[in-house]
C-alpha cells in the first residue's frame, strides 16, 4: 500500500509521545469516557426483532408493551359452573363451556353451566363457583358456601390493558419474561444488535504454533480475546495477524466492517509503534490515551471519524465500505495481562453500553481482601484473585506479561493508589464465565 502521506511515527518513553507530555486518564474516569463512547453509539443503532426462541439472555432495546388486554376477555379461574343471578341454578343441557371455545350464547338469571379453567365466560355470567363448593340434584345446582359476585372469574384487563408497559427496555430476556412476551401477543422481541469486533494481534515477533525459539514467542492475545469478547456478547468478525508496518495497519483499522476495532501492542513510543500514528492519520478522536492503572497504562480509546483522509485505494488494496461502520477502536498493551487490564477497563464497558447492558448491571462486588497488597504509589492497580470463605485472595503472579494468574482467578480487585491492608473492602471486577468459589488455583501460595 503507498500513502501520499507517510504516518507519523510517535518515538520517546511510556510518559511521552512525540516530545509531549503523557496525558494519563484516572481510571475511573476512564471506564467513564468508555460507557459514554458506548452510549453515544448506541444512539445511531436500530434494535433487531428476534424470534422469541433466540431471545433468551439479551437485552429489550425496547419497552415491553402489551399489544393486548391480560386476559383478553373474562375467563374462568376454576373448573365448576358458570351462574347468572341467585340460586339455585338449573343446569343447561347443551355441554360445558372449555377452554379455547366461544362461549355458549348469553347467560340467563336462574341457569348455570359446566366451565373449564381458562374458558371464555358467557355474557351475563354472575360468577364461578367451584365444582367442590357445589352439588346437583335432579339438574338444579345449589352453592354449598356463599357466592359472591364476581368471584373466580379473571375480569378482561385484569392484569394489563393493550398498550401498559410490561417492562423498561434493557430488561434481561428470562424464562419468565419470554412467557409473558407470547402471552402479550409477541412472535419476536426487539433487542440490540451484536457489537461487531475485529481483533488486530500486531507484531513481527508472535508464533501462532509451535515453542518459541530466536526471540519469536507465542501470541497469547489471539486465542484468548475472542472468546472473551464473545462472552461479553460481541460478535467477533476475525482476528487478524497484523506486521509491525504503519501501512498495514492503517489499511486494516479503515477497511474494517467492525463497530469495535481491538489491536494489541503499538500504543506506547516505541520504533515500531504506530496506533497513534494510524489514528492521527485516519482522523481519529482520542477519547482517552493512556490510563493510570497498572498493568497496562499505555492502553487507549479513539473514536474513529467516519470518513477518515486517506488516499484512494490501489488496485490490490481493499474497498472502504460504502456506509463505515467502524465506531471506536480500544488499543490494549501487547503484555498479555496488561491486555486484560485494557479489555475489562475500556472494552468491556463500552461493549456493555453499546447493547444497553450497562445501564442494568449492577455495581462490582466488594470483598475484603486477605492479605495487604502493595499498591502503586499513584495508580490503581488490578489484581488477580480468587474468593475464599467471603474474602479475596490476591494470586502471585500478576505481572503485566503474566497470563497464570488471571487463569486460575475468579476476577480482578481493584487496588486503590497506596495499595490495600488486610480486610480493607475492594471491588472485584468478575470474568464473563462461570468460577468455582473456593476452588484452589494450581500455582502454590496466594500472595502479591
């Protein structure tokens, strides 16, 4: 690929980018700017109508309305007898009134009928009575307590009329409420579309197979984020093995169909670093570049514009996509637990706010922590743990190119500036998949 212009190529240390201060986010306030991009997003997404048998787990993007009146008309709550006026009753002879059929005619005062449980009650009907609190004597039905007018009869409306919201939008789609929705009168619901994501894994130095050897290693990164991403609801179009060439990945970050593009490495100032160059170049609006936590402060979050400046493409060179549908791009750390850093603070809050899941999760549960853990002196930190007995237990190994922590872990503390005492409550960020409490982690002693 040739540009007309070259990209600008970002050199210096962590805390600097092109002779400039390094612009470093609090990481609350990073999760933030995150939910807000998510939002935003949002806005500009028309919900999916899904058949109610593929519903399930997802979100209403819409309130729930009744499209008819609970129950759609007076039906009876027992088996027994359909009566009009006082007793005692003569007993029609033409049959029962069941479920499903149209009531038989009108009822007249002094006459009852056999009803079924959820069968339309004839006009006129003064109420049910059970066929336990009843007898018949040549055709002539007596009530053996009281009959109350009205009684066990389930008036039309009772429970909602056409048009009352059965439920807010962002509602999770249970058991429960798919029963309600066909009830309703709903073939489908409306939910938000999957978030699309196209992982860029950058690097001249990653193996796909085999052991590392002359300073090539594993790409950890790959395997593990799409399944991650999947479980947090987004559709993963592909992850794509990316060179350390500006060309490259500027191509692959314009070109992309995703609504969410996630690349690995190139975010610090490095030679070979060029996410910030391709943003720059691309006309990207960084939303947030840096944050103050650790692992994994040099991650970042851009807001991609729609038309980016950009030559016209060459004969071998992809087509843009005549409608862009790139929204943002999340640039994590290529550390692998650094990665993780980046994925839970700026990834997944925005893929939770893109589906509207943000808006009904609950805040992170909080645990007293173990053991002290140190802290940094100005940033927060993320450690692995896992719950024991109601309480955190920070794991060893939990440096940024570490992946044996956050493997045996049930999810993250977040560790305040100046580190935690034994006891002191945390937060725990959870993983999008099931934990064992208490299970033991097969990496020895549980300390930071």
């Amino acid at each position: 690929m040739t540009l007309k212009e070259p990209l600008p190529v970002a050199h210096g240390t962590d805390d600097a980018r092109a002779g400039q201060p390094h612009r470093a986010t609090a990481w609350p306030e990073a999760r933030a700017a995150a939910v807000r991009a998510g939002a935003s997003a949002r806005a500009d997404r028309a919900p999916l109508g899904v058949p109610l048998g593929q519903a399930l787990g997802q979100l209403l993007a819409e309130p729930l309305r009744a499209l008819t009146d609970l129950p759609p008309f007076d039906t009876s709550a027992m088996d027994g007898w359909a009566v009009a006026g006082p007793g005692p009753w003569t007993v029609r002879a033409e049959g029962a009134v069941l479920a499903g059929q149209t009531a038989a005619g009108v009822a007249v005062d002094g006459e009852a009928v056999r009803i079924a449980t959820g069968a339309r009650v004839p006009a006129g009907t003064t109420a049910v009575v059970r066929t336990e609190h009843a007898r018949t004597e040549h055709a002539v039905l007596r009530a053996l307590r009281e009959v109350v007018p009205g009684q066990d009869i389930r008036p039309r409306g009772q429970e909602c009329r056409a048009g009352d919201e059965l439920l807010p939008a962002g509602t999770v789609v249970t058991p429960a409420v798919l029963g309600l929705a066909a009830a309703a009168g709903y073939d489908e619901l409306p939910v938000p579309p999957r978030p699309r994501v196209e992982i860029l894994v950058l690097g001249d130095e990653l193996l796909t197979t085999g052991l590392p050897h002359d300073g090539l290693i594993r790409d950890a990164l790959g395997p593990m984020l799409g399944p991650w991403l999947a479980a947090l609801g987004a559709d993963v179009l592909a992850t794509r093995r990316i060179g350390d060439e500006a060309e490259e990945l500027y191509a692959a970050v314009t070109c992309s169909a995703a609504d969410l593009v996630l690349t690995t490495g190139g975010t610090a100032a490095g030679p070979v670093d060029h996410v910030h160059g391709v943003l720059d170049k691309a006309g990207a609006t960084l939303l947030v570049d840096g944050v103050k936590v650790r692992p994994g402060h040099p991650m970042l979050l851009a807001r991609l514009a729609a038309e980016p400046t950009r030559a016209e493409p060459g004969p071998s060179e992809p087509t843009r996509p005549e409608r862009p549908h790139v929204r943002h791009l999340v640039g994590l750390p290529g550390n692998p637990l650094a990665a993780v850093s980046g994925l839970l603070t700026l990834a997944q809050p925005l893929l939770a706010a893109l589906t509207g899941a943000a808006a009904a999760a609950p805040a992170p549960p909080r645990f007293p922590v173990q053991d002290e853990v140190h802290g940094h002196p100005y940033d927060t930190r993320l450690v692995p743990v896992v719950r024991r007995g109601g309480r955190a237990v920070p794991l060893r190994y939990n440096g940024p190119a570490m992946l044996r922590g956050i493997a045996a872990a049930d999810g993250l503390a977040v560790v305040p500036p100046g580190g935690a005492r034994p006891g002191q409550e945390l937060d725990v960020l959870d993983l999008p998949w099931p934990v064992a409490e208490g299970a033991v982690p097969a990496q020895g002693a549980c300390f930071t």
